[in-house]
C-alpha cells in the first residue's frame, strides 16, 4: 500500500507545469513565500514603487571599468581644457603685442630717410653685411676658372652708357689721381678737354645677333632707332643721361691726368681668363675674356699717395659722357682676376659689350663690370655708383 507520498509529489509537478504555462519564463510567478505584488502611486499609476525588498542590480565588470575610464578621461578633458583657455589668452595677447611692433617696426623703417632709394636701416643692412664680407674674404679670394670649351659668348644684358656708336677713333682712357702724372708722355693739364664723339642717329647694335635678348631684365630689347643726347645752353653733350642722373663724383672742373690710347692699354702683359659672369638677375654664363691686369696698369701708372702716405682707398670708373658709372674698394681693383677687358672669346669687344675697354671683375656682380670705360681716378672719398643711387648695394661682391 502506498502512504500517498507519490501523488502528492506527482499533484505538485502539476501544478509547477500549470505555472509555467500561464506565464513566459522570464515573467513567472514567484513562489507563494517571495512574491509580492506591485503597488502603484495614486499620483503616477504607471510608475512602479520598489519596495523594500528590491535591491539594485550590481555592475557587470566590464562596465565598471568602462565607466571608470569616462569618469578619467572627462577629468583630463577638463584639465587641458582649463589650461588651453588661459595659454590662448595669453598666446592673443603675445601675439597682439607681436603685431603691434611689427608694425611699428615697418613703419619706423618706411619713415625713415631714404638713401639710394633705399630706407636708411636697409642701406644700413647693405653695408653692415659688405663690412662683414671684406673683413672675412678681403676680396682676395679667386673665382673659379673653367675649360675653354665651356665658354660662349656673353649675352647683351644692357645699353646703359652705349645708347649710340662710339668713334673709336676718338676714344681715349681718362686716368686720374696718378703720382706726379707730369713724368708722363700722355700727361695733359686739364683731361676734361677732350671730346668723345658719337655717330649721329646711330643706334648700338647689341652685336651678332643685331638685337639685345628678349629676356633682359634692365632694358629695352632693341635700343631705340634714333637717340640724340641732349645738349647744355652752350652746345656741349649733357652728361649723365640714363636713370640714376650724373654722378656725384663727375670730374668736370679742370682736372690734370694722363690720356691713354689703346695701344697704351696693350702695350702691358696680355692675360685670358674663362670664369663665370654673374647677373644679379639670377642668370650666369662662362665666358672667355682677354686683356690686361688692372693691377698691372696701377702698376705701370701708380696712384699718389695721401699725406698720410697711404695709398688711396678707392677706384671710380665712368662712361665717355658719364651715363654710367661704378666705384670699388682699390683692393677689388688689384684682385689677381680684375682684368680690363679688350677681347671675349678670342676676338676684339663689340661696341655693345663695352668696346673698345671694359671690366671683368668675377668676384662681384654683372652691375659692377662696367663698359666702355672712359675715365678711371684714383681717389680717398668713395665714389658714386649708378646702380647704388637707385637701390642696389655698392660692394656688390660674391
């Protein structure tokens, strides 16, 4: 006989199946003794009221340490925040501060006495780094020197002081400041009485090509097909026609000296030379150049020394009619590679490039070679230079 025991057990699975039937399992029923049913605030029905039985649910791991690292990086946030505001006003006030003298700065420099076309703390700037430059090098260092191979012919790179032909036939080389010229045959007491004659409504050709380039930079491609040079009340040529005006160290009052032929020029020991010449413009060629050491003719025609018994400081060069004109250090002058330039690429100049004499100096710039020299003087007080007065540097070296 049985005590019952296997039908209860058998009425209770019923009923546990009869539960789970009725709700889905994850909304069942808890046991009679745990549940206790919801009560709702008369106010908010909808909202459920917790009683004191019901606990939170506790953080999976993953998310604490997820919320651990928010909570760090909203704090770090907040510190570079608090710091990038006070350093960007204080980079703003660096900065205003910055652009204020900056302008004042320009504008104390914009103000300033212009020198040469050229505002006085640039030329000042201008002269410093020349200063810096012949105290390093002393304009004693030698520019390269290439194959003939290499050389070609220089191209036309500007008319100034060559508008029209020169008679050569009338050319003589002016040289002043020379020690007791009287010793001289050339000797003559007033060089500023000889006249330069050009060819009437003759043009300068540029030379084979009959133009200059197209390129040039600083002038006209073709020179003009008529230029007459203007004449002062009495008849004679004007002097200084070109841009820059006549210079400031014209030697037009009565002025002792000797008059040199070209012959006389070749009579000293001929030298070539293959270096580079080089444009301010930004361009260089390698050319072939024939003719006489500078330091040679001071050599053979030296300069009077000063009362302090020095030799002078400076060389000044000009134009027939004073156009063009350029002044060196006399140490520039008595470089080993300063020639006076008769010939380029083994054959005499041509009137564009400076015929019948021109200087090649290959440790300063294009501007400094000056052609068709008419008057060299030695002097103690620096000379004017054309390219000077309208803003370039005067030293000018490499």
């Amino acid at each position: 006989m049985s005590d019952g025991r296997e039908e209860r057990e058998e009425q209770e699975k019923r009923r546990e199946w009869e539960r789970e039937k009725r709700r889905p399992d994850d909304d069942r029923i808890p046991d009679d003794d745990d549940w206790v049913p919801e009560r709702y605030d008369s106010n908010a029905p909808l909202t459920p009221i917790a009683t004191d039985n019901t606990q939170a649910p506790e953080q999976a791991p993953d998310e604490a340490a997820a919320a651990a690292r928010a909570e760090a990086a909203a704090r770090a946030d907040a510190a570079v925040l608090a710091a990038s505001r006070q350093r960007t006003r204080r980079s703003f006030l660096l900065a205003a501060a910055a652009a204020a003298a900056g302008y004042g700065l320009y504008r104390w420099i914009d103000r300033s006495t212009p020198i040469g076309r050229q505002q006085m703390p640039l030329r000042k700037g201008f002269e410093t780094n020349a200063a810096v430059a012949r105290t390093v090098f002393q304009e004693r260092g030698l520019a390269p020197t290439y194959p003939v191979a290499k050389a070609v012919d220089l191209r036309f790179n500007g008319p100034y002081g060559l508008r029209q032909e020169l008679m050569l036939d009338s050319w003589r080389l002016k040289l002043v400041g020379v020690d007791t010229p009287q010793r001289f045959p050339q000797f003559v007491p007033d060089v500023t009485t000889w006249q330069y004659l050009e060819k009437p409504n003759m043009a300068m050709s540029s030379g084979k090509s009959g133009q200059a380039n197209t390129d040039d930079a600083k002038g006209p491609p073709k020179p003009p097909t008529v230029w007459n040079r203007a004449r002062n009340p009495d008849g004679s040529p004007m002097r200084g026609q070109e841009e820059a005006g006549e210079s400031e160290t014209a030697y037009t009052q009565p002025t002792p000296g000797l008059l040199l032929t070209l012959d006389d020029v070749k009579r000293l020991p001929h030298h070539e030379l293959v270096t580079e010449f080089k444009c301010i413009e930004g361009w260089s060629q390698i050319v072939r150049w024939g003719g006489v050491r500078f330091a040679d003719l001071i050599a053979a025609y030296p300069p009077a020394r000063n009362q302090r018994g020095d030799l002078p400081r400076y060389v000044y060069m000009e134009t027939p009619f004073g156009d063009y004109y350029c002044g060196y250090n006399l140490n520039a002058c008595t470089h080993p590679q300063s020639l006076l330039a008769t010939e380029m690429s083994g054959a005499p100049l041509t009137q564009a490039h400076g015929a019948p004499l021109r200087s090649h100096m290959p440790i300063k710039y294009g501007y400094k070679q000056i052609k068709r020299i008419a008057l060299i003087a030695y002097t103690d007080q620096r000379p004017d230079d054309y390219w000077t007065k309208l803003g370039y540097d005067w030293y000018a070296g490499l």
